[in-house]
C-alpha cells in the first residue's frame, strides 16, 4: 500500500515537471536549453523531474515573466480603449473646410442632374 501511494505521489511529480518544463519560457530556463529539460524529464523520470525543479526551473516560476504579461495584451486593443481616445473627436477646421466643399459640389451635381431631366422631358 506504502508504495503505491508513494508510487503516485513520484507520477504526479514527473506529471507535474514534465507540464511546467513544457509551459516554461525557452529563455528563461536554466542551464541547458528547453528541449534538453524536455527530453531529460522524458526519459530520466523521477531523477529528470528533480534535476528540472532544482537546476532548470526559472526563478519565480515556469510562466511567462510579469514584464512579457504586460507587453502582449490578452485580447485585441479597441480604439476606444487606448490612452488619449475621446468619445467626442473635435472637428478640425480642415474637415469642415473639406465637407463644405463636398456638400458645395454634391448641390452642383444635383441641379446639373435636374437640368439634364428637365431637358430630356422638353424633347
């Protein structure tokens, strides 16, 4: 019974190594490259999932560090949601000046089309 359980307890820990060995930044491991951590938990076991937790593992955790959190955002940054985003935009003088004229030529294209309709119901 002893050594069932104790049989368990070493196959979470080799479980337990091998899923943070996998979730561990590559640049952050210690001491040997990622894969090598992969491949010594693979095929060392329980003696691999030791070595990792004292010599491989990085400090603070196998996670992503708090810096690379704050730099890529979980989800899609709205413009709404970025810093200096107003609900009400001003309206800049060159926009208005820009409508103005659009508004100017779209009054001339419409009576130009009511001169031709005009023309072609005399004929």
């Amino acid at each position: 019974m002893a050594f069932g359980v104790l049989g368990l307890a070493l196959l979470v820990l080799w479980i337990g190594a091998l899923v943070d060995v996998i979730i561990a930044d590559a640049d952050r491991c210690r001491n040997l490259p990622k894969i090598v951590w992969v491949l010594l938990v693979i095929f060392l076991g329980f003696i691999g999932a030791l070595a990792w937790i004292f010599f491989g593992r990085p400090e603070g955790g196998a996670g992503r560090s708090p810096e690379s959190r704050r730099q890529s955002p979980t989800r899609p940054v709205g413009i709404e949601d970025r810093p200096g985003w107003t609900a009400a935009p001003s309206t800049s003088a060159t926009s208005r000046e820009r409508s103005e004229e659009l508004d100017r030529r779209l009054e001339e294209w419409e009576a130009e089309q009511r001169r031709r309709q005009a023309g072609d119901a005399d004929t």
